[in-house]
C-alpha cells in the first residue's frame, strides 16, 4: 500500500513538473540575461520600439508605441525573474521529488527484496551442511559452521535494508506537508509577479494616457463642443468654420443649400478630412452642398445640440410667448443663458445663416426655409430617439425659435463676427457690418426690439400712440424701467420678414402670454387696425403656416 501510494505521488509530481515548465517562456536552466534575451516579450518591446523610432515624434502611433514597448520590456523582466524564482522554487523540488527521492526509496525496496532472496539461499545451504556433518568428518563440520556465518551475515545485511527502507519511508510522510508547500509557493509566485506586473501597467497608463489626451489630432464628429475646443484650443469649432469659409465663398447663391442632400462618398470623404484637421479642401469648394450636408452633421453628431439641453424646456417656452415682440425678449433672454462655447459657435453660425437669408431671392433660403432644414440640428429633446422621431417632435417649436434669431440676428447677436476667426484661410474676410447700431445695455437682461418689429405709431407701451409724438419708448419688465430711443437707421432696422416666415415665426405655437401687461391692438402689416387688417394678417398667417408645413414635410422625408 505504501510503495504504490509513493508511486503515485512520483508519477503525479512528474506529470505536473512536465507541465509547469512547457508553461514557462523562458529556457531552463539558461542565465538570467540570455533568458530575458529569449522571452517573446522582449522580442515585441524591441519591435515597437523601434517601430516608435521609425514612425517618429510626430506621430501618435509612433509615441504610444515607443511607451508600449518600453512596458513591454519591464513586463519581461519581471517575467524573467518570476520564472527563475519558479524554477528554483518549484521545479527543481518536484523534479528531485520525482525523479531522485522517490526512486531511491523504490530502489532501497528493490535491494530488500534480493537480500532476502540472498538470506533464504544461504539458509537453504546451512541446512544441507548441518545434516551432512552430523554423519560425517570434522571438516565437513567446519564447512557448516562458515555456511552459518554466511547465513548470519545475509540476515544481517536484510534487518539493515529493512531498517533503512523503512526510515526513508517515515521521512517520506513526514515531509508530506514540505512538498505540498511546493504548490503554495507556486501560486505565491504567482500572484508576487502580477501584482508586479500590475504595477508597471499602473504606472505607464497615466504618461500613454496623458499622451493621447494631449494629442489635438482627434475626430470632432461625435466629439462634444468643449472637449474639442479645449483640445484643438479653438474658439469656433472646426468643421464649423471650415464650411462656413466654404460656403461664404462658393455657397451663397446655390439654389436650396441645406436642402439637397449632397454625394454619400463625398460628404463622408469630407467629413474624414475636418476629422483630420487637414487645411486641403479645394477639391470641395465646388460642392457646396457636400460642404452644407457635412455641416449639417456636425451638429446633428454633436453629443449635447448646440442650443444645450438644459434650456430645452425654455427655449420651448419662450417660443410660446404669443406677443411677437415679447417673444423675441423672451428667445434674448434664453439665448444669453448659453454656456459660453456654445453661444459663441452659435453666435457664429446664425451670423452665417443671416448673411445666407439675405440672397434668398437667388437661393431660396429665407430665414423660415432655414430654420426648417437645420432647427432640428441645433436643438432637440434628450428623450427623443431617432432623426426622423426628433425631427417629428421637435420642427414646429425649433423653428419657432431658430427663424427669428436668424431674421434679426443683428439684434440677438450685436457684436461683429470674424469668419476667418483662425486664420487658417487664405480668403479675403467679408467686410464687418459696421452700420450695427444698436442700443444695448450689458448690464440688464431687457433688449431694444428690432426696428422692423416696433415703430413710433405702433409701440404698445407708449401711452400716446399719435405718430406725431417722438420716437422714445420705454420697455418695462418688473419694478425696472428703460428709457431707449429707437434707431431709424435701414442698418439698424432688419426688413419685414417674408410673408411665409412672419407666418411661421409668430402664428405658430401660440399660447397665453407669459407676461401679465396688456396686448396692444392687432394691427396689419401696412400700420392699419380693424377688422380688414386682422383678416389679412389671419389669412397671411395660414397661408404661410401652410406652405412652411410643405417645407417640414419635403426636409423630414429628405431625413428619413
């Protein structure tokens, strides 16, 4: 029983010390310098290293393979001495458990039984020679008598391999707990080199991190507005300038911009080239509706619209506001409550869109059309799902929004816009509106409304509406009044909107007035009041709700 549970411990300690070393990527036995030489993870830091080296500083793949590599190569040498420790450790023991110990205990078993088989001979030949000297001469006698010694001797020889047999025996199971030790120091090892390796992999992730992180070169479709100007340290984000630099020099009178979809290969060859910052855009100059379309996804991609989402609600409500006039206020006051980045890339773009809608004649992009095509892109809902389902919730209040801010973009937007604000074009910048006089005050929320919604003989918060009066009128929002004179200069005061956009932005979405003051009298278009002037301005209004529902149709089948 216990010779074959020895073994068993012999043939099992074999098998694994067979196992645990096809495990090991190192040569046995090797020093510690020709076996770090041999891992295959030396072999991959080298290659990446000089891959790194090939590639240059210049590029990000060429940096994050030259950190990798140098990785790679701590993580050998902490492999190298992991498996010298195993091999010391482990190894070794098992093999002289198996392959030395084991089978001199087997051997010493083995010798046991030929001494006794050498014993029972010499016993058999003392017996013949105790019987024959009983009859016969003396020296026979002494014959058996050095038969016996023999006898003696063998006997002797077998109580001592006995002895020893079972002393190894005894060491053995009393060492048993020893070479169960063999298995934690393995597992010990073990979990001493990952935790080892660990550490090396913890301490070069925050310099790859950091690397990356610093790299500017990164995609900005789908990239969130503040994280891509903060890394490629712009005020206005790129695609956004780029198309619009585009488009002020090849677009402006193309027919339906924003409208017609553009080339599928096209669109996505430009957007890979505004994903890689790079300044050759030539070729797409005489496409401008690819350059419109990969706008267009820019801020359809954006991962937060442009108008933010955490004034959704308000921007719905503002839009609300069934006074024209009170409406517009109410659109400023939510338009300022835009997180910088966002204001600032929006005050932008709509000075754009302005300058657009002023050659609706030839493109047909009035103020109304715009807002219809690209609204949906600058502010949705954060529970909505698809395009199409945003595009469905959202068109009618978005363009309610969006139309007015382009109509009178001027007086939402009073400062001058630099198009080439990077100067990274080489077009000549379109002549500042210089004629921009507007009345406004920095320190307080209430706005001058544009000249082409108030006049003299229409102010609602004039006490004397005779038009021989002056031109003074004062806005009053709470306890605070101001005092402003209105501009009558044509620079100042934007031209009436279109019949369909003055349907669209004021006929649409009206509810009861957020403020509590009193409605001035409806008036019509040429100044008039009465039941004529309101039945002209109704049918104005249904006809250009109906033809601005045309328009939100034909753009949301384009979507689908």
């Amino acid at each position: 029983c216990i010779e074959r549970r020895m073994e068993l411990v012999r043939v099992v300690s074999h098998n694994t010390h067979k196992r645990m070393v096809s495990c090991l990527q190192g040569h046995i036995g090797a020093e510690a310098e020709k076996r770090h030489k041999k891992l295959p993870l030396t072999s991959l830091s080298q290659a990446m290293v000089e891959g790194g080296n090939q590639l240059g500083e210049d590029s990000l793949i060429g940096k994050m393979m030259e950190v990798c590599g140098e990785a790679e190569n701590r993580l050998a040498s902490e492999l190298m001495q992991h498996e010298l420790q195993i091999e010391k450790d482990v190894l070794d023991p098992l093999s002289q458990l198996a392959e030395v110990d084991i089978p001199n205990i087997l051997k010493q078993r083995k010798q046991l039984a030929k001494l006794v088989l050498d014993y029972d001979s010499a016993r058999a030949r003392f017996a013949t020679k105790s019987i024959i000297s009983g009859t016969n001469t003396q020296a026979l006698t002494a014959k058996a008598d050095l038969l016996k010694e023999e006898m003696d001797e063998a006997m002797n020889k077998v109580e001592l391999c006995k002895d020893q047999l079972a002393a190894d025996m005894y060491s053995f199971f009393s060492k048993e707990g020893d070479y169960a030790c063999y298995f934690v120091t393995l597992l010990e090892a073990q979990a001493d080199y990952h935790r080892k390796s660990l550490t090396v992999l913890e301490n070069v992730l925050p310099t790859i991190q950091a690397q990356q992180d610093s790299w500017t070169e990164k995609p900005a479709f789908g990239t969130g507005l503040d994280e891509h100007l903060k890394r490629s340290g712009r005020e206005i984000a790129l695609p956004l300038e780029a198309c619009v630099m585009m488009l002020l020099e090849t677009g402006m009178k193309e027919e339906g911009l924003f409208r017609i979809a553009a080339g599928a290969s096209k669109l996505k060859k430009l957007k890979a080239a505004l994903d890689c910052s790079t300044s050759q855009l030539e070729e797409f100059y005489s496409d401008p509706h690819a350059v419109a379309g990969a706008l267009k996804s820019y801020l359809r991609e954006l991962p937060e619209p442009l108008m933010s989402y955490q004034i959704y609600d308000e921007w719905i409500q503002a839009s609300s506001v069934s006074d024209p006039d009170k409406r517009l206020q109410a659109l400023w006051v939510v338009c300022d409550k835009l997180p910088k980045n966002n204001k600032t890339n929006l005050r932008y773009l709509v000075k754009f869109l302005s300058k657009l809608a002023q050659d609706s004649e030839v493109n047909k992009m009035t103020p109304s059309n715009i807002a219809i095509v690209l609204g949906p892109n600058l502010l949705w809902a954060k529970t909505e799902g698809s395009l199409a389902e945003m595009a469905a919730a959202t068109s009618v209040h978005v363009v309610a929004i969006v139309e007015p801010i382009i109509q009178h973009a001027d007086w939402f937007f009073p400062e001058d816009v630099e198009f080439n604000v990077s100067g990274m074009f080489a077009m000549p910048t379109p002549a500042s509106n210089h004629n921009n006089h507007l009345d406004y005050d920095c320190g307080t929320i209430e706005r001058k409304r544009p000249g082409s919604m108030v006049g003299p003989e229409n102010d609602p918060t004039r006490k004397d509406n005779t038009p021989n009066k002056h031109s003074d009128y004062t806005l009053r929002r709470g306890s605070n009044t101001l005092g402003r004179k209105q501009h009558t200069s044509p620079a100042f005061q934007p031209p009436l909107p279109p019949v369909e956009a003055q349907g669209q932005g004021h006929g649409a979405g009206q509810v009861p007035q957020l403020s509590a003051e009193p409605q001035p009298q409806s008036q019509s278009p040429s100044g008039g009041s009465g039941p004529e002037a309101s039945q002209h301005s109704l049918a104005q209004g249904l006809a250009a709700l109906a033809a601005a529902q045309q328009l939100l149709a034909q753009h949301t089948e384009e979507l689908r």
